[in-house]
C-alpha cells in the first residue's frame, strides 16, 4: 500500500503498487467491501510524479 484514503468520499480506499508482466509500474486505487475488494482505477503511473520506485508522490 502506498497511500491510504480513510476519508474519501466513496468510503476508505487505497493506492496499491504493482508490477505488470514485463515489470512495468501499475497503481490501482482500491476499496476493501465486506465480500469483495472493489478496483476504481488503475494506472501506468507517471515517472514525473513519482519516485523512481514509484512509492513516494514527489511534491510540485
């Protein structure tokens, strides 16, 4: 988990990294329900915006 959204308007949700197949960078933002995790986005994140490792927001 890379940031966490215990406020947010659709209920509490996440940011969660990834890796696709050929080690490309993925974010999902996520909201954990009581019978199933639903996805609401997910993104090639840009390398501007974040860190190399993707973890950390670099702040404009």
């Amino acid at each position: 988990m890379i940031e966490d959204y215990p406020e947010d308007a659709r209920g509490h949700s996440c940011l969660m990294l990834g890796r696709g197949v050929d080690g490309r960078p993925i974010h999902v933002v996520c909201a954990p329900k009581d019978e199933y995790l639903a996805v609401i986005t997910a993104y090639i994140p840009d390398g501007k915006q974040w860190s190399k490792d993707f973890r950390v927001r670099i702040k404009s």
